[in-house]
C-alpha cells in the first residue's frame, strides 16, 4: 500500500499510521502544523522496517486551495499513492457548539464541505490511475440524529451518505470506498468527556481499519460493537429517541 | 466552490486540555497501590501545551504511592501518555529519543524484535520514557548497569519559568542530575534520549535455585553478582527461624544466538483481575500457602522466555486488585553494605517481628550509587515487599524506617506512600543538595506532588 494519510498527527490517524508503517507500507502524511507533521513522520519512520524515510507535506480541510499542491507533493513523495486515508476533522459537544456560531461554522464546514472536496481530488487522481481506495472516517454519530451529536452527527451523517453514494457509484470503475465509523474511542479529542459503555482504544480501531482497507470493505464500524449498538439505536422508534439521552 | 470563511483560531478547537476539562467533574486518582485522592488527569499529544499551567506530570500511574498524585488544592494533573512519539533512532549510536509519555512496552514492540533492549528495564513494562527518568527505575542489571538515569543523554524539559531547556550532562548539568530520580519535581519532562543496547537474542538463559535461609540466599546472591548480568529473587517472608528467608534465587543472561529458539518470543496473554479483591481474601493463612507454593516451584537452568523473567506481573491485568479495597503499599528500602552481611537478616527479623505479610518479597543487590541526586539505589541490598494497607500500616512503615535508618538505609519515593517527612530526611543526607537545585530552577516550588506536600514540605 502507497497511502496519503491527512490527519496522521493525532488520535486514531496516528494510531493508523504507525501500524501501517511497521508492517512497511509507504506512507505520506498530511496535516497543518510543520513541526508536528515532522515529529509523527520521524515516528513512522523509525516503526517502518529498514526506517525508510517517511515524507509529509501541510495540507488544512479549512483551505481547499491547498489540496492539489498537498496531493501533488504526495504523488511525487510516493511514485503514486494508491490509498488515501481522511482521518482529520473538527469535534465539538452539542453545548459548546450551540454557544459558538463560528465554531459551528467551521466544523461543519471542514467535516462535511471540505472533507468532500479533498476526496473528490483524491477520488480523481486514484481513478486515473485506474483503482485505489478512498478511506474516510466518518463517525456513529451519523448513523442516527441523537440529542447529544446533532450538530456533530449532522457534519458526519452527509459525509457518510458521500461515500456510500461513492462506493455505489463508482466501485465498478475501481474505485474502493471505505468509510469507517468509530463508536467513542479514548484520544485526545474526547479527552474531559464521560466514556460511555464499550469505548474503545485508538489501536484496536486502526487493526480494524487496516484490515477493511485490505479487504475493500465499504463500511466498518470500530471497535465492532458499535455495529451492534447502532443496529439497535437505528430501529428504535422516534418516540423512543425522543425521550432517551444518547 | 466559494466557502464561508473559516475563522483560524475557531478550527483550533484544541484549546489547552488542561482548561478544556474544567466543566469535567474531578473524579478521584491513585497510584498502582490504589491510595485514592479527589483528582484527576488531563492528557494531549501536545505537552509543551499541555504543560504550561500543570504542577505536575504523571505517566501510566505506576508509581506505587502518591508520587503522581496531584497536590491538596490542585485537582489537575498532566497525563502524558498521548505525547509517545519516537523522534530518531541511530542504529549506529544506538541514540534513542522520545517524547516522555511514550512507554516502555510500546518502545520495545518496535525495538526488541529487531534485536535491540532497554539498557535498563524496572519490573514492568507499563512505564513511560518520562517516569523512567523520574523514578530513575534500576533493573536486575543493577549491579552490573547501574539505574535507568546513567543511559540517559539528554532531556528537553519545561521548568518553571515557563522556558523549555535541553539539559545534558554537559548543558545544566545540576537539573539534568536533580531530575534524573527526582520524581518530576523539577520540571516537565518533554523528551528523553537514552542509548539503547544491541542484545545477541530475545530469549533469556536463566538458572534458578531454591536457597534454603537467607544466609546462603544472601552468599549466592554476592557470588552470582560476579559473573551474571542479571540477578535478584524472591524469598518467603512468612518462613522463620532456620528456614528465615529461604526463597528461590535466579541468574540470567541474553542467549546467545546458537542456544536460543527460532524466532521471536511470542507475546503471552494477559489474563487480568476482574474485580476488587475482598479484604479478606489476604490473610495470614492465604500469604502462608501463597509463599509455601511459590518456594517449590520448579527449578532448573535453560532457556527461558523475557517475558516472565523481567515482568512477571505484566502477566496478570491489574493484579493491584488483590490488596483489597483499602489498596496496598509498597515497602522498599536499600541497606549499604556498610550495614553489614547481616543486615538483610536482621531486617527479616524486625518485619517478622512487627507482623508484616507480603506475598512477594524481591531481594536484590545493588552496584554503586548512581549520579541522580535522589537516585534509589545504592552499593548494598534492596528488599521490596507489597504490604496491604491497613489500620496499623502506619506503624509498621515507621518501625521499619526507624530500624533502617539505624543501618544508614533508605526508601524508594516511587513506591512511598506513609514515610514521615523527618524519617525522610534522616536517610537522605542528599536532599539538601536536591533541594537547592529544585529551588534555583523553581524558587516558588510550583512543581509538587501530593507526595512532596507530604514528605519534603512544599506549600499546599
């Protein structure tokens, strides 16, 4: 695998890309700030075997302006990657997000309307060359409108009918559209929050994602159980959602 | 597409963890001897940011007592097992630098396939690069390695005016050696640099011997010190008169690659303690089988897996869960050899004396003192044992500081919960020197522990 991984600094983009790096896939991360985009390359590079040298360049979901020249500079970097990975995002509670107009703004804006225009530059390149895969995360908070994620969960939900559409309209032509929903996983984003039953680890996520991204999986869910828990949340009746809390 | 602006600062909603959690509530936090206080950790990859307003740093808590706990009045302290990054690697040097939250499982995951080693490893793996330095953690290669802190060749630090400074031995050479051992209190420990080493296998040449007192454990433990690089033990602490202090002694090497098994050790599952002990799980008649089972296990010579012989209790998923509800406390303390051949004996004798049960008892030797101005270990013997907390635990730790101290001893602060301040500071004749340094960098003392509030008299 030749990936671009955008979000590789943090969380579960991290957690990604060391597990790819050790089992020797290239990688070219992508992110917004120099210095920790050289700090989490170095880390990729001593795990990959023979510490093959991992590049990077800067890339914003904010700046759509900058996609070509990050996926230009990633093309070179790798010979032509073959896989490209979107774990970057914006998180926000429903309180701190109802409170903060440009917050708001900007999370919905990264999370649906540029992360949809960084994949269709992606998308693009990959079916020039005949296949790739398209490896996005999205989130459970898609799944179903809920009390606590509207506004998060909103971002996600057009972000995942995205890549189904994707995946439904172009995996004939070969293009592989993954799109990965994690439950709630303990990193730094959900750092202060309460975990709820069944959160998971950032490691057990990325083994799950590496294997669906091998596999062509269009959707996975991780760790597993959030299969299980948002089959259950997706049947329960409205008047029911309305009066739970989660 | 003509987007709506994006405000810079409003995409950073990354703002400093340790402000971002104040609406969370303050929970409670313990140490691995699960002595509870109000608090809570804070953690982010970024710990230069994550830093800048923290008293106090804290890795995977496995410090024993309330060494990583935050002070009273402080709920906050800065969880830094999110910053673990390896930042280079030099084959050549074998120079290995890091971020201080990266452990030391994860960092041997990568490595020790790979045929390189920790030059010193403490009993298990559950520790971070930053609280290896901190503890200055010493191994079963003590005697022949010294402590964790000698291996180190630099650390990037935030000290208490807010700069970031690179000390080495060379640079700052007064903070590099305050804080190597000197349990955070100096600064936040940002990244470390240590040399690794090249080892000839991943497996363990080990012989093991049943010693029948503490004598002969004590005669074969000197003797073995001279030509194996690695030695300690366990003895029966329940056993008394000539039988004092028997236990199993064991002695081991790297193999070497014709001896060893193809490939990589596999690693062992971790079966865990699924719940919280009952108090009275742990009685006398529990520690006396335990430790009567434990003296005839098998022994013999051959190749054995790293695993078992380095971190036996990394085997068993919080295994701190057997002292009970009340938590538990680790006693170590290390006599000099100018104490005497006797004084591991007489120590068996107070503590059988005082009625302290403990299921393991680890004795091992150690080699010269190192450079770290509150480092542990010194020429002498070390003793460890896990004591359940109760009622009277508090006078045992005195009667056993009181009758250290008479033979020049000391405790170890990493596994220290109950040590009063004066019994402190009457085996510790280098803590005035320490506590210059600590002043100089840190004239408020802004950096504190619950544990220096307790035993080194910090301001609340």
């Amino acid at each position: 695998m030749k990936a671009v991984i955008l979000g590789a600094t943090k969380g579960m983009g991290r957690a990604l890309a060391r597990q790819a790096a050790a089992r020797g896939d290239a990688l070219f991360l992508l992110g917004r700030n120099t210095s920790d985009l050289e700090r989490s390359a170095a880390d990729c590079t001593a795990r990959t075997p023979g510490q093959v040298k991992v590049g990077f360049a800067t890339c914003d979901l904010a700046d759509p302006d900058g996609f070509d020249a990050a996926l230009d500079a990633a093309d070179e970097a790798l010979g032509g990657f073959d896989t490209v990975i979107v774990t970057a995002g914006m998180f926000g509670t429903q309180e701190q997000l109802e409170a903060d107009l440009d917050r708001l703004r900007a999370l919905l804006t990264v999370n649906f309307a540029h992360t949809v225009l960084f994949c269709e530059a992606a998308r693009a390149r990959l079916m020039a060359r005949g296949s790739g895969t398209l490896c996005v995360f999205s989130s459970v908070a898609g799944d179903r409108g809920r009390k606590p994620v509207v506004l998060y969960g909103a971002s996600k939900a057009g972000l995942s009918a995205y890549l189904e559409g994707l995946d439904h309209r172009y995996r004939a032509a070969g293009l592989v559209t993954v799109c990965v929903k994690p439950g709630f996983v303990r990193t730094s984003m959900t750092e202060g929050l309460t975990p709820p039953p069944f959160a998971g680890e950032p490691d057990t996520v990325a083994s799950r994602v590496l294997a669906a991204v091998d596999r062509g999986k269009p959707v996975v869910y991780a760790p597993w159980i959030w299969a299980w828990v948002m089959w259950v949340i997706r049947l329960l009746p409205r008047f029911v959602m309305r009066k739970v809390g989660f | 597409m003509d987007a709506p602006p994006v405000p810079p600062d409003a995409l950073d909603n990354r703002e400093s963890a340790l402000q971002r959690s104040n609406t969370a509530d303050v929970g409670e936090i313990g140490g691995w001897g699960r002595v509870m206080v109000p608090g809570r950790e804070v953690r982010d990859e970024n710990l230069e940011r994550l830093t800048e307003d923290a008293v106090l740093c804290r890795g995977l808590g496995r410090s024993y007592g309330d060494s990583s706990l935050p002070p009273p009045g402080v709920s906050d302290v800065a969880g830094t097992t999110l910053a673990d990054r390896i930042l280079s690697f030099d084959p050549e040097t074998l120079a290995l630098r890091a971020e201080a939250g990266l452990s030391l499982r994860a960092l041997l995951r990568v490595f020790f396939p790979r045929g390189y080693f920790v030059p010193v490893t403490p009993g298990t793996t559950f520790v971070t690069l930053g609280g290896m330095v901190a503890s200055d953690v010493h191994g079963k290669n003590h005697h022949c390695a010294g402590t964790f802190g000698e291996h180190v060749t630099a650390l990037k630090m935030r000290v208490a005016d807010g700069r970031i400074v690179e000390c080495t031995p060379q640079q700052h050479p007064d903070l590099f050696w305050a804080t190597i051992g000197g349990m955070g209190l100096t600064g936040h420990i940002l990244e470390v640099e240590f040399t690794m080493v090249k080892i000839p296998s991943p497996w363990i040449y080990m012989e093991s011997e049943r010693v029948p007192n503490i004598d002969a454990y004590m005669t074969g433990l000197a003797e073995a010190a001279q030509t194996w690089p690695m030695t300690m033990g366990w003895i029966d602490v329940l056993s008394s008169g000539d039988q004092l202090g028997r236990g199993i002694l064991m002695r081991g090497r790297w193999a070497e690659p014709d001896e060893a098994p193809e490939g990589f050790p596999e690693p062992k599952s971790r079966p865990g303690v699924p719940f919280v002990f009952p108090q009275f799980a742990l009685n006398p008649l529990s520690v006396k089988l335990f430790n009567a089972a434990y003296y005839r296990k098998p022994v013999g010579a051959g190749i054995t897996h790293p695993e078992p012989f380095f971190w036996p209790l990394d085997a068993i998923h919080d295994w701190n869960r057997i002292y009970g509800p009340r938590g538990f406390t680790q006693y170590q303390c290390v006599l000099p050899k100018a104490a005497g051949k006797d004084a591991a004996r007489r120590f068996l004798e107070v503590l059988s004396r005082l009625g302290g049960a403990s299921f393991l008892c680890v004795i091992k030797d150690c080699g010269a003192q190192g450079r770290g101005m509150l480092s542990f270990p010194m020429d002498g013997i070390s003793i460890a044992l896990d004591i359940p907390v109760r009622d009277d635990t508090q006078q045992l730790v005195d009667a056993l500081n009181e009758h250290i101290i008479g033979d020049g001893g000391r405790i170890y602060l990493t596994k220290d919960n109950f040590t009063r301040p004066e019994h402190f500071a009457a085996m510790e004749p280098r803590l005035e020197a320490f506590m210059e340094v600590r002043r100089r960098w840190d004239p408020q003392l802004r950096f504190r522990s619950a544990q220096s509030v307790r035993m080194l008299g910090d301001p609340q």
